[in-house]
C-alpha cells in the first residue's frame, strides 16, 4: 500500500545545493511541496550529499517515514517524501501545547490536528470558495484554515470582515453624493459661480499668455466640485472615523472567536512553538546560524541601522522628487502649451496637462512600489533580525512605511499644498526664476484632489490586481513550463530510466512559490487608506473599494487554490503587527480628514460667511465676498496678459482673502483672511477631539469578548473544574 | 493543642441576623476577622440558627474544622473560628489554577499559597514598612502581597511605583519656577508693567464705584504671574505629557513582572475564581441570590438606570450650581465692599474676596466629595450588578465622574471662563441686570488660576489627610469603645460565664473594618489629574504631589498594620479600570494644557507680538500693544466711575484686540485679535498632536514585557517542555 504523503522535500542534486524548508506539522497527503528557494551555499556536492545523509537520518529518528526516488546520476531534482505518524504528531501536539492535556483520557485526541484524509480536498475548496458563484456567500474560513494553516486563514477572515463592513459606507458614500447631486441646482454658491449677470473679471492664471477671464466659464467644474464638497461630506468624514473603531473593535471581537474556535490561545509565542518545532524536528544548520545572530553585538549590527536609516530617508527623497518631477512637468507644459496660439487648444490645456499628469504620477507610483518592496527586504537582510517572526515585522514596517508614503505624497501635495505658494497677482512666486508655481483648478483644489485620488486608487487596484497579479503570474508560468521543456528535453537524451509517470508532486512543483501573506495584506491596507485618510474629498473610495474586494477575495482564492504551491500551516495568535497599522491609519485619518474639510474644501469659508458676514444669514453674496480686488496697474511689467480679449479691464479678481488696492495695507491679508483661518483652526480641533472622543467611547462601548464568547468559556471552565473534582474524588 | 485559626466568622444573636462574609482562602493564623456588614435579613431568630447550622454543616463537610464559644443566652457577639487543613488548601488551589499542576509531582507545593507560620508577622511589617524611619526605602512588596493578598499588594506597588516618577517632573517643575525667579528681572513685559513712565491709565474694574487705575499699580502681581507663566512652562507641559505616557508604559512593565513573580497570569478571570471558591465553600443563600438577579431583565433595571442617569446629571447641576453660587458671591461681595470708603479697605478687596471664594469652594468641594460618594454607592445599589467585580467597576466609574468634576470644575472655570464674558468697556455685560461679570486680576487669569488650583489641591490632601484619615477614624474608635464599654457593662451584670480572657480575635473586632481600596485609589487618582491636567499653569503640582505621597504611603501602611481589620486577600490581576481612567487622564491632560498654555497665559500673544508686530524683534511694546483704547465719553450712564482721583481722562485702556474709538468699526474685534487667536488655535494644533505622537512613539518603543522577564518566562518554558518529553520517554 502507498505511504501517505504529508510533506515533500525537494533538492537540486549535482548541481547546486539541497534547499531544507522550515517543515509544518501538516497531515494532508500529496500535496505538499518545500520551496527550493534558500540562501546559496558554498558547500562542495559530497558535503551535501553527506549533509542530506545526517539530516535524513535525524528525520528516521525521530519516527519519521521517508520514501525517496532512486537518485539518477545526472543533475535534477529530488523528491522525499516524508510521512509523519500518528503518535508523533500528537507527542508534537502536546508539546507545541496546542491544548494543554490535564488529563489524557479526557482531552486527546485534539480537534487541532485535522484528521487525515481526503474529503478535505483542494477541490472542495476550489467549489466552495474559490469561485465567483459563491461571492455572495461567507467564506468556508474553517475549511480555510484546516487545508492552509491558521495565519492565511486569518487574513481571508479578516478581509472578509472588512468587506462586509465596506457595506455601509458605501451606501453612505453614495448617498451623500446623490444628495450633491439633488441638491447642486439650489446651492447658491453654485448658481452665483454660474451666473454671467454676476460678471466677475479674473485675474489671468499665468504670466503675460493667459487672459483675464470670466468666472462664469469655469460653471461646470463648480457644479462638479460641489458633488464632493457639500455640507453631507463633513457628516460622513465624521461617520467615517467612527466606523474606523467600530471595524477595528469589531474586528478584535471576530479574532477573540476564531481565537477560541480555532484553538489559538495558548500558542505562547509563536517563537517557542517554531523553535519546539525546528529543535525536534531538524536543523542544526539553522541553530548553530542563529546562535551565530545571537551573539551579533550592537557594534556588528550599527552598520545596517545605518545603512538602513540612510537609505529610508534616501528613498523619501526619492519619493517627494518624483512628486516635485511631475509638480515641473506640469507647470512646464502649462507655460509651454498655453502659447500655443489656437484658443480652442488653450481652453483644454489645463485638463489635458492634469491628466497627464495624474497618469504618470500612476505610473511613477506602481514602478516605485516594485522597487521599494525589493529595497525593504534588502535592508531588512541587513539588520540580520533574530527570528522569522522579528524579520517580517521590521520588513512590514518598512515596507509599509515606504509604499505609503509613495502612494499618497502626490495626493498630499495636492491637498494641502498646492496653490498654497502661489502669492497674490502681483507678487507671484517664481520657480526657479521663470516658472510660475501652479494654482489650483479655480473652482477650488478639492476638484483636482478628488480627481488625483479616484485615478490612483482605481488605477493602482485595477492595473495591481489585474497585471500584477494575473497576467505577470501567467507569464512567469509560460517562461517557466518553456524552459523545463528545454531541460526537459536534454534530460531525455541523457537518461531514459529517471522516467516515471508524472506524480501530483511533480506537477506542484511547477507551480508559483508562496511569497507570503505580507503583499496581499500591504494591497488591503493601502485601500484601507484610500477608504478612510481621504474619504472627506472623496465619499465614493468605499464604493470602490467594495467592488474590488468582493473580486478580490475570489481572485485570491484561485490562486491559493490552484495556481501556487500549497503554503506551509503556520500558526499565529491575530493579524500581528497589521492591527496596529490599521490603528495608526485611522488615528492618522481623523487629523487628515479634519485638515481636508477645514483647508480644501470651501466648508469653513461658505459657513463663517453665512453667520458672520451675510446681511441676510443666506448664502447670496458669498462668491463676491470670496474674491479680493487688484488693480491691473500694479502687475510687474511682463506679467500682464500681453494680448486680450477684454477691454477697458482696471480692476480684476482673484480668490483670496486680501485687503483691497485702496485700503491702508493693499494687499495683506484682511481681517476676514485671519477669521476665516481662526475658524478653519477651531473646526480642525473641533473635529478631531469629537472624532476621537467618540472613537473611544465606540471602542470603550464594544467590549472586546463577545458575551456569547465569554459565556462559553465560563462553561468550558466549569466543565473542566467538574471534570478535575470528580478526578479528584475518584483518585 | 490549640487549633491555628485561618478565619473567623462572627455573628449577632440572640438579637439581629448572621452575618456571613464572603470567605478567602489565607492561612495565616490567628489574625482573621469577618466583617458584620452585609444586608439587613428578614428573618425571624430560629430561621436565622438553622441556616447557621446548615451553613455550618456545610463547611464540616468541605473538610474544615471548626471551633466555638458556647453561646450565652442573651445577646452578643458570637465568634466561630475556622481551620482550613493542608489537604484541602491544595486542592482549593488547584481547582483556582493557581499554577495548572500538569504533574503533580514537579510543581506542587505552590510557592502561592503562603506557608503557615508565624515568621510573617503583623509586627515584621510594621517595623519594615509601616514606619517613617524607612520613608526611603522599597516597600517590602512581597510580604505585604503576603499578608494582605494581591489586590493591597498592587496598590501599594503602583503607589511606589507613581511617587518615584514624581521624582524628575518635581525636580523639572522646580527648575521652571527657578528658572521664572531668576529671569522675572529680565523680562520686558513685566518691566513694562512696572514701569511708571508709561503710564497707561487703565479702564475702572466695576461700575460707578471704581476708579481708574495705573497699570504699574499690579506691578508685583504681574511679577508673580511670570513666575509661572514663562516660556520655559510650555516645554514643561510636552514634557509631563510625555511622562504621562511614560509613566503608565513604566507601570504596564512593573505589572507584568509583578504578575509573573506573584503567578497571577492564570487567574482567568476574577469571576470564576471566585465563583469556584464560593461555590465548593459556601453560600447557598449568595448562590440562590445571584440567580435571582440573573433573571432580571432589561425591563426590571430600566427604572434603576433611568434614576441612575438622572441622579448623576442633578448631581453635575449641583456642581455647576455651587461654582455659580460662588462666583455669584465672589461678584456680589465686590460689588458691596468696593462701596466702602476707606481707600485702603479698597485696594485689598479684590485679594480678600478672592482667597475667602477659594476657601469656600474648597469646603464646599470636600463636602461633596463625601456626599457623591455616599450617592455612588446607592446608585449602584440600584443597578443591581451581576458580581462583585462589575459592583466595583461601576461604582468606581461613578464615583470618578462626580468627585472629579466636583474638585476640577471650580478651577475650569478660572482656567476658560472666568473674564471672558466680561465684554468690552461701554457693552458691559451682567448678570441678573445688576452684577457686572466678574473679570480676571490685571495681569491675567494664569495668576488666579494658579492660587485656586494650588489652594484645592493642598486644601484638599491636608484636609483628607489630616482630618478624613487620622481625625476621623480616632474620633470613631473612640465611640465605639465608649459605646462598648457601655454594654460590657450591661452583659456583665446578664451572665457571668461569657466571661472569657481577651482573644486576639475579641481585640481586632473592636478595629475599623476595612473599607476597600477605592478611596485610596480615588485620592491619588485625583491627585494625578492635579499633577497632569493643570501642569502648564502650575508647574510645582508634581512636587507637592511629592511630598505628600511618601509621607501618604507610610500612613496607609500604618493604618492598614495597625488600624483596620485584616482585609480579606484579594486575587487580582491589575488594577483594573484605574489603569483606563489614568490613561483617560492622561489624554485629557494633553488638551486642557494646549488649551491652559494658548488661552489662558499670554505665550501666544507675546510670541505673535514678537515675531508679527514688533518693529524691533524684541518684546518692547508688548503692553501697549495688548492694550485697546476706549473712550471715556462713551461709558453709559452709571458705569463710569462716580468720583475720581484722576484729572482730564478722556481715553482709557483696556487689555483686550480692539478696534480704537477712531476706527472704521470701534470697538469691534482688531485684526490682531483674528491672527493671535488664529495663532492660539494653531497652537493647540500643534501642542495636542505632537503630545500624542510623541506618547504614541514612547508607548510604542517601550515593550510592555521586559527584556528580562521575557527571557526568563522563555526559559521557563524550556524547562517545562523538557521536563515533558522526559516525563514521556519514561512513560
């Protein structure tokens, strides 16, 4: 009768190096595979050999069954596969104090240790989740966990909780934008930007080519604007922070069940259950290797520190030159293409140069991500952490640390920076001598960020998911099928008795590595983001998101079930270090989205224009008391607009809060400038201390074992106290 | 031979109920008393003796040996003194989880449960600790942890832990104030204040009565102000908000070690330990009792918490009445006192009514105190709580809310309220159409701030000290012994054979019960709030807080050695929701002193003075520019002031941003006044978020496990593993 297979070592023998795989304490049969990835080493082919000998014999004795094929003399690769017993694995069991066995009448055999055989099948699986049929459904997160090991089963359980609880957001996110769009026709700010009765003469928006112009001809992008900037969005960004700690308690609650379900409470640390692991099981390379790390002193180690902070700090230089780069391209192409003397060419400039430019920041974006993804693991090479777990914390950290700031600097910029630096007309700032610094769309730069940020966050999920993740995938699969028909093909002539029917683990083999869950996190928590650190600009990113994940999780799902090699089980107590981050982000989102509604949008300015200087306590006349006075005479020579359409223009206007040409310091900021930025500051503190208040109290509310949890554990325990009274009794 | 005694149960008979206290399981002879207390029982006398036995059989059959005094006929005090015998100690113990026995053989005898014998004497304890000589040692944590139980054990440990943290802020708040002495001389506004040259005839304080005044007249108080009111103030505040965090990141480690060394990580949970204690020991009227009130439902305690909410919002009426009610006193003794000829009874006025305002707020405050303790208890009475633990938990929460604001709001009010409804000269306002509201002294609120909260707070812990804990308790002990006296003599005529040599038992009956450690707690808790909250008006607080607490921690010790009754040992795990209320504290404190240092002092002023406004760069001018001009002729009728020492005033100043009688809109708020407050706003931006980040990264980069113990828990760990897989390989 055929061994069962639980676990197959694989090696490249002749050739290179035996790669050992840290091994898991798995039981289903066939389908396992070790990576033959692994640091190079140096050794000469008989070591190995000999090396591969001692190991092999440390597996047999400790109860182990191998079974190999007949080595072929030429190079290729090795298969054994390995079976673990029964007893073994519940001694292992118990050790690893999967559930801590008073008694061993009562308590063993474990529900931890899934049974072997074959009705947990990949194909079960495949039907039952991986499939876009059941999208709708929950996910089978215990069929999950059995098949691919508690941390993977995590990270389906908690996406999918953060899509569930997309949900109401998005309907919010939609509402509020239908109500923008209902209420668009009777917003008066609107209507007086539409109105040409009102009949305002702009100031020109560059030097000498640029005419003055009509505020009216900006009416579309008003209404547009105001999509996204209407009383509701404040309303929903204040929504959104408590939605931010209700999903994080929620979460904590969602992990404390499966926690229990699924046995996780006294895994001590994960460390001690590897290092049980690896001590018993194999790997005295690895032992005496990180022995060898123990000993590093702080000496050895502050070369990498260094290396490390230096390069971090190089890469956010590289990071806000990329953003400055396109800031230039940009303004260049403005000045250059607003010659061009066609005025229907003039009229689209601004869009086109817009869109450009979002398109290659994009491009700038997911370029930079590859990169620094790649320089993360370097750096974190190079601090030589102690464990595995330590290496993928610090690798997270960085990494994250990286790509977010790569991923929002460009929609920072235009939040909070943009047509910031401008200066009056008059007193324009000049980069670099010749070039203007850019202003705004004129309806405000909300518009432009709103704009910015749908385009990265669709484009980075849609180009991510779909070339990154499927395309690139298949490619690497097709180079590889062609070039082990190549090998394949020499392999023949050379021997013909290494021929044997292809077997399960063969075609496994050719499957894609895992390479961790780190990526799929990193992808979410980005979007998580997108969803809450902007949201005030943007009230559909929720929207967006759901639909993504929805696929998401499906897409995912084929390609742990059919298209890499089945991942060692690893054993976590929660989602570690990424709570935290969603923790940090949503702290972050609260001051970003306070600084949003009171900076970019027009929120504050249209309200204390409402109730401190409208005559009527309406709205009307907030447009004229918006825009400051500047008299054509006082423009420097060749800033002037050199040829215009108008006529007899002495006086033109722009949006700010400035003292008019004739008043006693023509010019400076006026009295309404300093009470507008009073309130805007008042509104920040005002907004961020309501936020996190009620955060707190969310958090506060939701108790953090749900009673039905908390009730089954008091009765387990009375069981168990029963159990040990009637023990006693009987002894 | 005589039985050793581990408990004493005491009951009345003959006369009212039994009374039966909920047991613990400690072994130290000779030195337990059961509390009488408990509720009132309707139960006739003989009803009462056959619970008694039933109760009394029950013990006997758990296995313990019981001892009694014949009962007199008439009534009295009728001790039982209990012996828990080794066996079932043990056993108690393991069914507690004290340490889970995986064999019996390697971990039993418990290091817990503390060994009889008589080497931990009250007396040792008292000489080690209870006593001033060792005010500078460590407290002998472990044996206090061994003869009063872990819950005494923590107090006593965070108190230690909190009084060495006040060390360096006391030091720092020192050096501030120092700092304040040394430069008061140097520092240009107070000069200018002083300096006669300039005479700034200043606007009358109240109406008719008043009259102008000079601006060097306030010279000294001025002086006074800058001593706690200099730059070096507000990096005082981000420093406490960054020991706040360090502070409680500190104690997080300090328990986790105490923890482990007191082998409190496997306490479940309070509830089920003592649920398991309760049950195999006692109580079936308890158990009966608590399933009744498991069954009331939301419907049976919405009354409860609808008088619950309503009690505690009166209450919060009562505080902010009695505030009002001594400004409206501080107001109306102005108003009357100023009317007093004599020039000199005048000047001193305003110091008179203020520090006798402070003293009543401070009676009226320790009155309170003891009334909302007295209301928290019943509210939570009425709640009907599940356990003992949620009792507790609630009645803390409760009793936090009242006391708090009870002792803080007074000095709020000075700090953001008091003379900012003042309004400008000629637009009085007032209250009750005759009282003009009351404005802050002449050189700004931060000088009053800064009586009131240093008077509260000394007021307070002398007073609580001195009169609530010493005072009292002796006046109490003294009543009880006279009423003793009293009926001995009574009983002693009644029956002779009662008539026994004194017990230890008989001699700590007569001592106070004990009372919990929640007033303990509050105190310092409160206490805390005084040395956080208003740090930035009140840089010594923590200082004060200093000498208080050594001296606090030897009279606790030497009430609870000497005073009270042995308390029952609680098993706790941590000091429970005092941690989240210090951390409430804590983030609170971070905004009230953005708040203390931009509104209340005059930083912000002065520094938008230098940096906007001054020709020079340097603070010259500051006084003339804080001060707005008001003209004389525009006083309504009876505010300006009746008769006056000074000629020819037509102008006269006041500290306040306002437009000049001569402006455009006099009298309206100056552009000065937009841009400083814009400046105030933003700086309570900054301060508040850059408290919080920098909390966040000391809360962050601070482990909550120490190096130490995590090494020492992974050995043993080791250990237990290793002893297990021999323990395997002999089986």
């Amino acid at each position: 009768k055929p061994m069962k297979v639980d676990y197959i070592l694989c090696y490249n023998y002749k050739k290179r190096r035996i790669s050992l795989h840290r091994l898991s304490l798995t039981s289903q049969p066939e389908l396992e595979a070790g990576l033959p990835e692994g640091e190079e080493s140096q050794l000469s082919e008989e070591e190995k050999a000999m090396m591969r000998e001692e190991f092999e014999s440390g597996l047999l004795e400790q109860g182990l069954q191998l079974e190999r094929d007949k080595e072929s003399r030429s190079q290729g690769i090795g298969f054994i596969r390995l079976h673990v017993p029964w007893a073994t694995l519940s001694r292992e069991a118990e050790l690893q104090k999967i559930k801590v066995p008073v008694k061993k009448v009562c308590l063993l055999p474990q529900k931890h240790t899934c049974t072997p055989g074959s009705f947990l099948s990949n194909l079960l699986l495949y039907e039952e989740w991986a499939n876009y049929g059941v999208m709708f459904k929950y996910q089978p997160l215990d069929l999950i966990r059995k098949y691919f090991g508690e941390a993977i089963g995590l990270y389906f359980a908690w996406m999918g909780v953060y899509t569930r609880m997309l949900v109401p957001p998005s309907l919010l996110g939609l509402i509020v934008f239908l109500y923008g769009v209902l209420t668009v026709n009777t917003n008066v700010p609107s209507q007086e930007m539409c109105d040409d009765n009102l009949n305002f003469t702009m100031c020109p928006l560059c030097d000498a080519v640029c005419d003055y112009w009509k505020l009216s001809s900006v009416c579309s992008l008003t209404r547009a604007s105001y999509l996204f900037d209407n009383g509701a969005t404040t309303l929903f960004a204040i929504f959104m922070s408590l939605w931010a700690a209700f999903f994080l308690e929620h979460w904590k609650r969602r992990q404390m069940c499966l926690k229990h379900a699924w046995d996780l409470t006294t895994v001590l640390t994960t460390v001690v259950a590897k290092r049980v692991c690896v001590c018993v099981f194999v790997c005295l390379f690895l032992f005496l290797w990180q022995r060898e790390q123990e000993s590093l002193t702080l000496e050895d180690r502050l070369p990498g520190y260094m290396i490390n902070v230096s390069v971090v700090l190089m890469m956010m230089g590289v990071t806000f030159s990329a953003v400055f780069g396109v800031i230039l391209y940009r303004i260049t192409m403005l000045s250059i293409w607003s010659m061009n003397p066609d005025p229907e060419a003039k009229a689209s400039v601004r869009m086109t140069v817009t869109t450009t430019a979002i398109i290659i920041n994009l491009l700038v974006v997911l370029i930079l991500d590859e990169i620094y993804g790649a320089i993360a693991v370097w750096l974190t090479k190079l601090e030589v952490p102690k464990t595995e777990a330590e290496f993928e914390e610090r690798l997270i950290l960085k990494s994250f640390l990286l790509k977010s700031m790569n991923t929002f600097a460009p929609v920072f910029y235009v939040a909070f920076f943009k047509g910031r630096f401008a200066g009056p007309p008059g007193d324009y700032v000049y980069l670099f001598g010749h070039f203007r610094m850019e202003e705004c769309a004129p309806p405000g730069c909300l518009i432009e960020l709103c704009i910015q940020l749908s385009m990265i966050m669709l484009g980075k999920q849609l180009i991510q998911n779909n070339v990154f993740e499927i395309v690139i995938p298949k490619l690497k699969k097709m180079y590889r099928t062609y070039k082990e028909k190549d090998k394949g093909g020499e392999e023949d002539e050379d021997e013909e008795e290494t021929k044997r029917p292809k077997q399960q683990w063969d075609k496994d083999f050719s499957l894609d590595p895992y390479e961790g869950l780190s990526p799929e996190y990193m992808e979410m928590i980005i979007q998580y983001g997108f969803v809450t650190i902007f949201v005030a600009s943007f009230p559909l990113a929720p929207l967006f998101a759901l639909l993504n994940n929805v696929i998401e999780i499906r897409l995912d799902a084929a390609k742990f079930t059919t298209e890499i090699r089945r991942p060692d089980a690893v054993r976590c107590k929660d989602i570690g270090i990424w709570f935290n981050i969603l923790i940090g982000i949503s702290k972050f989102s609260v001051i970003t989205n306070a600084f949003v509604i009171s900076f970019t949008s027009d929120f504050i300015p249209r309200t204390v224009y409402q109730y401190m200087y409208s005559q009527t306590g309406s709205m009307h006349g907030f447009t004229e008391h918006s825009l400051s006075y500047f008299n054509v005479s006082n423009f420097e020579a060749d800033s002037s607009p050199s040829s215009t359409l108008f006529t007899g223009v002495t006086i033109c206007r722009y949006k700010d809060y400035r003292d008019p040409p004739w008043g006693a310091q023509p010019y400076s900021f006026s009295k309404q400038y300093w009470s507008v930025l009073a309130a805007r500051l008042a509104f920040v503190i005002f907004f961020q201390n309501l936020a996190m208040f009620l955060s707190m109290l969310v958090a506060w509310l939701i108790p953090d074992v749900p009673r039905s949890l908390r009730e089954q554990v008091r009765k387990e325990n009375m069981l168990l106290m029963e159990f040990l009274v009637q023990d006693e009794q009987e002894a």
